[in-house]
C-alpha cells in the first residue's frame, strides 16, 4: 500500500534589503577590528595584554613598613615607559630594596647628599630614608625610579659597563622631565663654569655636592639633546649593540653616525645663553612670578603715593 504523506512547507523570513547590508557592514567592521588587534599584539604585545610587574622584595624595618607598601604599588605605566626607553622586552629577575635609615650599616658610607644608589650587578636598591632630599630628587618615588633606571639600563646593557653620563643621564629621564628647575640650572652651569668634557663630566660625579648636581643636570641635558638631534629609540639602540658585544664608543658611533668628540662638539655649539634662556623666560612659571612682582609694585608704588599725598595733606594744615 503507497501513503503519501505531505507536511506543509514552511518558509523561510525574507530579511529586508537594508537589514542585510547593515549586517554585512557590522561583519566587515569586526573582521576588521579582530585583525586590528591581532596586529597590535605582534608588534606591542605588552600594549594589549598589559605589563608584567616587576618584583621588588624590600627589606624594611617595622617603622618604614607603611613606605614599603607604598613603593611595592608603583605604576605600571612608568615602569613601561622605563622599559621601552631601555629597549627591554621583559623585566627580569625581582629587585631587592632596602629601606635604610641613617643609622643602618647601608647608609653609613654613602655621601650626605646622597639619597640611594644602586647595586647594578647585584639588582639591588638602597633607599636612605632619613636623607634630606636634593636635587635632582624631588620626592623618595624620584629616587626610586631613577634607581630603577639604572637597573634596568645594566640589564639592557648585558651587565657590561656604561659611562658614567650616559647612565646617570638615562636615569635621569626614567624619573624626571625636563622642566624649568633643569633650565635654570644648565644656564647656571653655563654662567658660572666652564665647558667640560665628557669625561670631565665623568669625574663630577665624585665631587662635591654643588659639582654632582652639575654634572646631574649636565648629563640630562646632553642625553636630552642627543635624543632631539638624532632618534628617539638611540637610547636602546646603544644598549643593544653593547649587549651583542660592541664597545660603548663603537656601539655609539653605528647608532647616531658620529663620534663622541663630534657629539660633545655639537652639544655645546647649542647651549649658548639665548638659547636657553628663552625657555626660561617664556615658561609658565616665569610669566607668572613676572605678574606677581609687577603687581607687587604697583601696589607699593600706590601706597608711597598714598603716603606722600598724606603728608602733603599734614603739611597743608587739611583734615585728613
């Protein structure tokens, strides 16, 4: 026997022609997007999937606790901004840090300028707490980071050794910005010294402290000029080459195309005073002082006028 079934045919919605470009349009714009940020994460991975902390294990007594648990809460921002000046793509082993009073053994041999050093070789950071701050430091965290900027520039380094300038100049931009403070003080460097060599700068470095802040400012200016006049990324470039095993000199010359003497040459064909001072007197801070002191003396200037009309008043028998 034949049965024939029969079910009823059920249709499909027809999807109206605007629903279906705009569809068509939203895929196109994910795909686009997915493939965005797969290229992304091939070049800046660290950018996509975030940076991973550097360790610090601190050594602390139980009075400086408080501080120790604000330094382990650093941001992560500057310690990337320390690492793409460096070249490095990872962070390393952890860093040990000692917060030392004047009292501790670590404090004991260290200058009274001094604020912290850095054991390099050994990835340690001494911090001295009870140090009265100076410059180039205007808090404990500049310390910190500028520290760090040393470690960090070894370890880029391969552990092989810096000048003196270049390093402490790295540091110094792993810290700080130039600002107004720095100007001041290069056009004072530039008024009342003579022009020094790098490696007279070098030796600045273990003097006394009004020739230490000199060379700090000396060295910050000169990195800053060499990043200006050359590229951005010269500072891991450098770093690089000197891992791979080139000398500083060499490493320096296949970087920027020019000797040390060329560049120190350079450097200081750039700093005259009208240069520099143009900075100064335009900045924020100078305009402001400039307002403060003008409206200080129109105001003294209309008191004396005040005065002297009194007196007149005095003198001419009114009542006053």
């Amino acid at each position: 026997m034949k049965v024939n079934l029969q079910f009823p045919l059920m249709s499909l919605p027809i999807m109206h022609p605007k629903i279906s470009k705009l569809n068509c349009l939203i895929g196109k714009v994910g795909l686009q997007i997915i493939f965005m940020t797969i290229m992304l994460m091939a070049i800046h991975p660290r950018q996509v999937i975030g940076i991973v902390s550097l360790q610090f294990i601190i050594e602390a007594p139980e009075s400086l606790q408080p501080l120790a648990a604000r330094l382990k809460e650093i941001n992560p921002t500057s310690l990337q901004r320390i690492m793409d000046l460096m070249g490095l793509e990872h962070l390393g082993s952890p860093i040990q840090v000692i917060l030392a009073p004047d009292e501790s053994p670590a404090a004991q041999d260290a200058p009274e300028w001094m604020s912290g050093y850095a054991l390099s070789d050994a990835s340690t950071i001494v911090l001295l707490t009870d140090r009265t701050l100076t410059y180039p430091n205007d808090s404990l965290n500049d310390v910190f980071l500028h520290e760090i900027g040393h470690i960090l520039a070894h370890r880029a380094a391969g552990g092989q050794p810096l000048p003196r300038w270049f390093d402490e100049g790295l540091a110094m931009m792993a810290a700080r910005t130039w600002d107004l403070e720095d100007r001041a003080r290069l056009v004072w460097a530039m008024v009342s010294g003579t022009q020094v060599s790098l490696d007279e700068l070098n030796a600045l470095f273990v003097q006394n402290d009004s020739s230490v802040r000199q060379a700090y400012v000396l060295a910050h200016a000169f990195t800053i000029d060499l990043l200006e006049h050359t590229q951005r990324d010269v500072p891991k470039q450098i770093l690089a080459k000197i891992k791979d095993g080139l000398s500083f000199p060499e490493a320096f010359v296949q970087t920027t195309f020019m000797t040390l003497a060329q560049a120190e040459e350079d450097f200081w064909s750039r700093q005259t005073l009208w240069n520099r001072w143009i900075p100064v007197a335009t900045s924020s801070g100078m305009v402001w002082l400039t307002i403060t002191i003008l409206a200080f003396w129109v105001y003294s200037k209309q008191r004396r006028r005040a005065s002297a009309i009194k007196q007149q008043w005095k003198e001419d028998d009114w009542d006053i």
